[in-house]
C-alpha cells in the first residue's frame, strides 16, 4: 500500500480500537522525547513529529520535548566565520561558539519547533535548561588517548557541561494543564554562566528527574544493532553493559546507551532508541505491540 491508497473506514477504526491499551498504559504519564539528528531539518518530518506530540497529549500523555540542533548550530558557525572544533566526539564550545550555539538552539529551533506543534493545535512552551534553574550543569571534561604516544590527556572542552542538579518545579507547573514543554539544552552554571549540554544526556536527566514511563531517543539509526547489522528489539541494562564491553556497541551508540541506562538507574521505567527519520515512529513505539527501535529496560 502506498500514501495515495485510499484506507477504509473499517481499518482505521480497527487501528484505533488496537491502539487503546497502549493509551491506557501511558494514560497521565510522561514520555520525554529527544528530537534530533537530520529529521529535524525535513520541514514535512518535523510537522509530522508536531502532530504526533499533540496527538499525544490529547491522550492524556504528558510529553516533554527535548531537541538537539547540531547541524544547524554546524550550519550557522560557517555562516558567521566561526570554525568548528571536535573532541572525544563532542564540539568544543569557546565564548564565541557558546553565543551560536545558545541563539540556535534556545532561539531560532526551539521557537521553531514550538510553531510546528501550535500550528498542529497543542499548545507548546519553549524553554531551556536555565529557565527557573531547571537544569544545574558542570564543566565536563574527557580524557583521551594520544594515538603517536599512547598517553591519556584530558580535554577542555569548554563550556560544555554535564547535569549536576535537576529542578523539576517549573515542569510540574506545565505537565497535565494541556501544555507541551519543549526544552533546548542549554544550562545554567553554579556561578550564573552557560553550559552546552549534549541533547541526549539532558533528556536523560530531564526524565529521570521527574520518574518519566519512558524516554525515547530519536537518532538517525533503527536502534542499536548486532555484530550482523540487525535490529536488538529488546536489551536488559546488563545486556548492554556487555555488549558495550564486547565492542558490539561502539562509537556514538556508546554514549547514547550509557544515556540509557542512567536513566534507568534514576527511576525511568523503559528507553527507546529509534530512528526519528520513521514517519510516526513515536506512535509506533507507544500505541503498537510490535514498537519502534531498541527498548532497554531494568
């Protein structure tokens, strides 16, 4: 069946009439939803994303949305002259880079994704990690080994951080009054500075914080993958460990896993890993049996 072929009443109202326990399940709880990667840059996939957050809460689902930015940040850094640096895989953000990346991504994408979820009838409040002292960060280093000595150094990243502190009082104030927070990752620092925050770590935080059903990561991949290159549909948080100890799980998957699993450490029941490119694939994960992407659990 293709976009064009019509559906029958019949069909749909079945779809529906399946989809009901999983709205029962979910029923008053939050799901906290990072968005990124290069969906976020397809205007047709992220007013699709849009709808299927309103459809969301118009189940009694609480969302939060949490959104990266990277290829945009990387887009108007080269705009403005500004050269890009990398560093254990994450950019090193200097005052100059700091100034971008706070505009772009507690600016001109998160006003951005706000319009797309209003224009689709929710409506959306855009925040970031400093309003109300909501997210706390600290500087966040990482040691790295020189491949021509084989000796670890540490690595300033810059104004990078990582979440010390999680103040949840202004979302309880949103959650359940038919509001959709959507949060940029920048935050606070202890003496009133900025920290850039990886978007994944914050929604980890974010969910952990408030004791979320699930945290569904939206990534440019199906989830995370065997030695075969086929989709895990199910891991334990030990299972994980071992596949990340076995090189199974490498590279960028890594750190999201570990994302993962911190997560459930702080209380968040499940985590999804799923590809965001999936036309309605926060909808498939929650309202089908069948899910979207890798689901890691305790």
């Amino acid at each position: 069946m293709n976009n064009s072929d019509p559906v029958s009443p019949e069909i749909i109202a079945r779809i529906l009439s399946e989809a009901l326990p999983y709205m029962q399940r979910y029923d008053e709880e939050t799901v906290v939803i990072k968005y990124g990667g290069h969906a976020m840059g397809e205007d047709q996939l992220a007013r699709a994303f849009a709808r299927d957050i309103v459809l969301l809460e118009q189940t009694a689902i609480n969302p939060i949305v949490v959104h990266g930015g990277g290829p945009q940040i990387e887009a108007m850094l080269k705009k403005v002259g500004v050269e890009s640096h990398y560093a254990a895989g994450l950019r090193i953000t200097d005052e100059k880079t700091l100034e971008i990346v706070e505009m772009v991504l507690a600016g001109s994408i998160n006003k951005q994704m706000v319009g797309y979820i209003n224009a689709a009838g929710g409506k959306a409040i855009g925040l970031c990690g400093k309003d109300g002292n909501m997210v706390i960060a600290r500087k966040l280093t990482r040691a790295v080994i020189d491949p021509g000595s084989d000796i670890e150094r540490i690595v300033d990243l810059g104004f990078v951080g990582e979440p010390e502190t999680v103040d949840t009082t202004v979302l309880r104030q949103i959650l359940g009054r038919e509001l959709i927070p959507v949060l940029a990752p920048v935050a606070a620092a202890a003496n009133g500075g900025t920290f850039n925050v990886n978007a994944d770590t914050f929604a980890g935080a974010i969910a952990g914080a408030l004791k979320a059903k699930r945290l569904l990561l939206l990534t440019d991949v199906p989830g995370v993958l065997d030695q075969s290159k086929n989709l895990i549909k199910q891991l334990s948080a030990d299972e994980a460990r071992r596949l990340i100890a076995d090189g199974t799980i490498s590279g960028g998957m890594i750190p999201k896993v570990e994302t993962c699993i911190d997560a459930l450490d702080r209380g968040v029941e499940g985590v999804v890993i799923l590809d965001g490119k999936v036309p309605h694939a926060v909808l498939l994960e929650l309202f089908t049996e069948l899910g979207a992407g890798t689901l890691i659990h305790n």
